[in-house]
C-alpha cells in the first residue's frame, strides 16, 4: 500500500503539473514573445528609412547649392553695384558693356573664404597693386622758332687726337670733317662718332697748282680713270665708316671739271651720301652737277679762319651770324687750331642770343631740300 501510495504519488503528480500548469505557461509565454519581436524590427527599419530620406534631401540640396544663400548674394550684389554707381555719375553707354563684362572676373578673384564656410567679399580695386607714382613733366613751354639756322664744319682732323677732343667737348653741334690716311683718322671718327656729332669724309683733290702743292694720300686726281676714283673714295670710306657725307679737301682744279665731279658725285648718290662744297674755285661745277644728279649739296658760306688770329675768327662769325639771318641758313667751315677753338667756346652762347641755331649739316641739308621741294611744288 506503501508502494502503491509512492507510485500514484509519483504518477499523479506530475501528469498533474504537466496538464493543468506547464501547457497554460508553455502557451502564453509563445504568445508574448512572438509581440514584442514584431515591434522591435519594425521600429529599427522605420528609423533608418527616415534617416536615409533625411540624408538624400540633404544630399540633394548641397549638389545644387542652397537658392535662399544666392538669391540673398545676388541681392547684395545688387545693393553694392547701384551704391558704387550712382545714376549721376553713371557710365556712358559705351562704357556699359566692357564694365558688366569685367565687373564678374573681379569680384570672383577678390572674393576669400572665410573659416565658417561664409564667402567674404571685398573690393576689385584693393587686389590690384598700385603703380607707384610717375615723375611730374612740367608743361611744355613754346618755344620761340630761330631766325636762322647754321652748320660749323670744322676740317682737317686726322693729325691731332688730343685737339680732336678739345673740339668734342664743345657745347656747340660741331660737324667733324676727317682726311683719310692719317695717323688718327679711325680714332678720331670714330670717337666724333661715338659723342653724337656728325662725320664727313675730308675727300682730298687736285688743287691749280699740283704737284707742288699736294692735297694729301689718295686724293682724286683729274687724270684718273672713273674706276680710279671710286677705288679711291671706297678705300678711303672703309678708313672712315661713321661718314654719311664728303667735302673736299683743296681741289680747286678737281671741282671745276663737270665729267670729274660727276663721276664722284654718282658714286656718293649710290651710298645715298651728301656733298659739301668746300667752294675753293669760284668756278666750281659741285653745286650744278649734284642739282643735275639729284644729290643734296650745298657750299661753303664763311671760311672761320683763313686768317687764324682771334679778331678775323670773331669777325668772320659776325658775319656768320648776318648772313643766316638775311638767307635762313649758312655754312662756316674752320680748321683744329687753338685760336678756332678759344673763339668758339667764348662765342658759343652768342649764336642763341642772336636767334641762330647751330645743327649739324645734315640738318641743314634736309631742310634746304625740303623748302626747295615746297617751293617746286614736289611732294
């Protein structure tokens, strides 16, 4: 009975709890777990299709920029162009066009960002390096034109370099006319040449009474065959290269021979060069020929120093003077000596005084022309 009671005891009690209190569990238990599961999925997806949809409207609104920011830049844009160009003092309309074209490129390049991402904008004018300030050029004063014009050409350089100097340092145009075949005669060209004044080649031809009176190496001779003489005046110019123009040395003889002179004279117009006339014989044929030919020449007016003491050189530019004023224009020529010089560096303001300007003679030349032309209607 014992063991009877024991079994049922073990039979019965759990077929009890099993039936009436672990199903009822088993069973509500399912139930509550299967609610909240649903719940906690739904509530994480939800969340991170708002999230997705926040950053693409985000997204979408950094790629094509923000229109309340523009919309605001363009209307401060606006407010600054009307301040800096009122109505009174506007543009004319052809300036309107360059301006609205240019305007953009300068506020973009002066344009810089600030650290918060904010634009800062100033001024075109300031990101433009001023240029600093220029000298002041005084206003040009008129000035009252000359009453004559004269060309001081001064012969015979070639033996002394050291006066040759003396005559560079002259405030005065000084035309320098060199012989060829001279100890100096490339030094001294060249160093005329190199303080601006004018060069000519001092051309050495036969005088009335050669040979016993000799003009010098390679002079022009009237015997000469025409390829002779250009022989010669070529040799002579390679020695002298700053020369643009010839005057002749003595040649009395030489210069009244019109085939002579007009063999020498197309040579000189092929090298597009002028002819001085020393004018030594009256019956010089230099003037006509070169009008024949259409070289510009001209001659001699004044001999500076045929007598070389101080009062003929004094005298002699006197009468310089008069003559340019009564013809417009005259030519002197002198010689290296130390009288010509003294005289000239003491007469040198008397020329501005008088309303003469001293040029060199080339200058003297182109005007001439140019008058001659003006006058024969040539233009």
């Amino acid at each position: 009975m014992t063991a009877t009671q024991g079994k049922r005891r073990s039979t019965t009690g759990p077929r009890t709890r099993i039936g009436s209190r672990r199903r009822p569990r088993t069973g509500a238990s399912a139930s509550s777990a299967r609610k909240p599961g649903k719940e906690s999925v739904f509530v994480p997806l939800l969340t991170v299709w708002i999230v997705a949809l926040f950053l693409l409207v985000t997204l979408v609104l950094w790629t094509k920029g923000n229109p309340f920011h523009r919309s605001a830049k363009s209307s401060k844009e606006t407010r600054t162009a009307a301040i800096s160009l009122p109505s009174s003092q506007g543009p004319t309309p052809q300036e309107k066009k360059p301006a609205m074209r240019e305007r953009p490129l300068q506020e973009e390049a002066s344009q810089t960002a600030r650290p918060n991402g904010r634009v800062q904008e100033t001024t075109a004018a300031a990101s433009v390096p001023k240029a600093p300030p220029g000298p002041v050029i005084p206003p040009t004063v008129p000035r009252k034109p000359p009453i004559g014009r004269v060309a001081l050409v001064i012969d015979d350089f070639g033996y002394d370099l050291a006066m040759a100097r003396k005559f560079i340092d002259l405030s005065l145009p000084v035309t320098f006319s060199v012989l060829p075949h001279l100890p100096h005669t490339r030094e001294v060209a060249a160093l005329a040449a190199a303080h601006g004044h004018e060069v000519l080649l001092h051309m050495p031809m036969e005088p009335q009474d050669y040979p016993k009176t000799n003009p010098g190496p390679g002079a022009l001779l009237v015997g000469m065959t025409p390829q002779q003489m250009v022989a010669e005046i070529d040799k002579a110019l390679r020695e002298n290269p700053y020369a643009r123009g010839v005057n002749n040395h003595m040649g009395s003889k030489f210069t009244e021979d019109l085939e002579a002179m007009r063999i020498v004279l197309q040579h000189l117009r092929s090298k597009d060069f002028y002819f001085l006339d020393s004018y030594t014989s009256g019956r010089s044929a230099a003037l006509s020929v070169a009008r024949e030919l259409g070289i510009p020449c001209t001659q001699r007016d004044i001999f500076l120093d045929h007598e070389p003491t101080e009062g003929f050189v004094r005298r002699q530019i006197a009468e310089l003077i008069r003559r340019a004023k009564l013809q417009g224009q005259a030519v002197a020529i002198g010689h290296p000596h130390p009288v010509t010089l003294r005289v000239l560096q003491e007469e040198a303001d008397s020329f501005a005084k008088e309303g003469i300007e001293v040029v060199p003679l080339k200058k003297l030349l182109e005007e001439s022309s140019g008058k001659n032309s003006a006058e024969s209607g040539v233009s």
